[in-house]
C-alpha cells in the first residue's frame, strides 16, 4: 500500500529530488513526450485535479507551459492574474495563497520575485507548491526541462540511450549571481555527472563558489569555448549592468556576448542553450540562436512534458503511469 506521508508533496529545489528523482522526473516525461505525438495529445491522469498558476512576475514560456501541461493531463486550470486580484488592495501574499488554497485546489504553480517565497508558501498551504521561480534561488522546472534536452541531443549525438550527462562539459555564461535558473541548473546537471563550469565578469559570479558543484568559475570565456560540449547563456538584464561594473550592454557583448564571430570558437557539433526571454543582438546573436546547433527551441518543446511529468508526480503519484496514459498510441 502506498504510504501518503512518503509522497513528494513540493518541489521548491531541485535538491528535494535528488540524483533519483530526477532521473525519474526524465522517465516519466519521456512517457509524455510519447503523448505529445498522438493525434489526440491528451490522457486522464489527473482528472478531477486543479492546478493554480499564480504568477507575481511577468513570463510567458513557463505559465503557458505549465498550464498546457495540466490541460493535457485533464486537470482544470485556474490563472490567477495578480494584477487583477485583490493583492493590489493590499491583501498580504499569504491571505491570497490561502483563499487561493480555501478554493480546494491541488497544485498551486508560483513564482514570485522574492527568494524563498515558495519555501514560505508551501508552509502556509495545503495544496502541492510547485516553485516557477523565487527570486534570485531557484526554478527546478527549468533545470529539469534543461537537463532533459541536453540529454536528448546526446542520445541523438551518439545513437546510444545515455542515462544521465555523466562527463557532458556545460558552460554557464552570464549573470549566475542573480540567477536562479543557473542555481537549479548547477545542482541538477551536476546531479547526473555533468561538469559545469559558470562563467561571467567576476561581480556577476557568485561571491563565493565554496560547496558549489561545479569545476571551476571564471571570467575567460573564450579560454573555455573550445572544452565545452554545450554552452548555456543566461539573459543579461539591463538593470545589472552598473552591478558588473560595466557601463553598457555593448561592454557586455565584448566580452561575453554568444556572438557569431565568438561561437566559432567553440567545439564542432556544441550546443548552444538559453531559458529565454533572449536578448538578441546582446549576449547572444540570432545566428547562433537560430543555428543548427542551438536547442534553444526544443528547450521551449520539453517544458510541456517535463511540466506534466512533474505534475503527476505529485498529484497523481497513486496512479499508475502506463494504466493512466491508456493506450492512445495510433
Ligand atoms: C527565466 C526566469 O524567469 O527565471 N526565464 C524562464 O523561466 N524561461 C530566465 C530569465 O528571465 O532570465
């Protein structure tokens, strides 16, 4: 019998996963990547669910990923526009997670600009938190939706089913002091055996990397371009350029800009990767961007199956996987 208490009840980081569960999370979105193709992309698994995003910063890839991915797994959906809520009379932000709660909702999808709100939020709710970005900590969802399509083009790379990215060189290239997409990038990709080494000038690396897992941090990064087996660049925001003792974006784009002329260093057959929003022209070129080697696309495609593995993780783990997709093959 299932223990209900052994159950994953959040997912705020990517350390409450682990090398297992993510590994797991990949699995199962494998499972879901295979209904994507159906003629009918849709199964009951979590029928009879409501999954909540509620969004306090701007995004489009992610809520409408999430969101498609309930859809899909037949669990109704509520947007919660925050703007449009009584949070702009004033309400506190637990009132509204909890009349939110109150509603009987299963899954509350949230991101919020302060760190560690989703921590705080699965402390006052009885609905499962998914953390879609808090602040400057993390965005598993990201990491696990990254780790996924680098796996993927290994496997198509080398013909081979790999398991994890045991060896795979990642360059993380930009603001990683303030960026929550390379924290859970760092934990998940080192998780699977990845080698990460983050890259950027020294006031956007973070102050200190003691008990990070990564290989090295620099500020050189064509010393690295031509080690590395895919180079993730991260959205440089106007607003920390003062921070990086930089005086403009051009500055930046000297000197860590994915540029056209740059990307020639890099390795034959490198990946390029970016979470978006892109600042083209800035800290990467739309050739790069939109070149053969860049997974920047199917990272944007694998947010929708990831999102529903992670969702049926915790709202339908009960389940059984094969029995709820059914057999809509064909
Ligand atoms: C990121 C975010 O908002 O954390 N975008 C995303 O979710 N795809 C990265 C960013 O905005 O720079």
């Amino acid at each position: 019998m299932i223990d209900e208490m052994q159950e994953p009840r959040n997912l705020v980081s990517i350390e409450d996963l682990g090398r297992d569960g993510i590994l797991e999370v990949l699995r199962e979105s494998e499972t879901f990547v295979e209904v994507a193709s159906r003629r009918m992309p849709k199964v009951p698994a979590l029928r009879g669910k409501t999954v909540a995003t509620v969004f306090f910063e701007k995004s489009t890839r992610t809520r409408l990923s999430f969101e498609m991915a309930a859809k899909r797994l037949s669990a109704d959906t509520l947007t919660v526009d925050i703007s449009a809520s009584s949070m702009s009379k004033g309400e506190s932000l637990r009132d509204t997670l909890e009349t939110i709660d109150a509603l009987g909702v299963d899954a509350i999808v949230m991101r919020h600009h302060s760190s560690g709100a989703a921590v705080q939020a699965a402390r006052w709710v009885k609905a499962c938190v998914i953390n879609a970005g808090d602040g400057q900590h993390e965005h598993p969802t990201q990491a696990l939706l990254d780790a996924f399509t680098l796996r993927e083009a290994i496997r198509s790379a080398r013909g081979t089913d790999v398991e994890d990215l045991d060896g795979c060189r990642v360059a993380i290239v930009g603001d990683i002091r303030h960026s929550r997409v390379a924290r859970s990038n760092v934990l998940a990709l080192s998780a699977l055996g990845a080698r990460v080494t983050l890259v950027g000038p020294s006031e956007l690396l973070p102050v200190s990397v003691e008990g990070w897992p990564i290989e090295a941090a620099t500020e050189e990064l064509d010393a690295v371009l031509a080690s590395t087996d895919a180079c993730y660049v991260l959205r440089i925001q106007h607003e920390r350029m003062a921070d990086a003792g930089l005086s403009d974006l051009r500055e930046y784009r000297r000197s860590f800009g994915l540029t056209v002329e740059r990307a020639r260093g890099l390795a034959p057959g490198a990946w390029i990767m970016h979470p978006g929003p892109l600042n083209r022209g800035v800290e990467i070129d739309s050739q790069v961007a939109d070149g053969p080697n860049s997974l920047i696309r199917a990272q944007v495609r694998n947010g929708v199956p990831v999102r529903m593995a992670v969702l049926f993780r915790l709202l339908g783990r009960s389940r059984d996987i094969e029995e709820v997709i059914g057999d809509g093959r064909g």
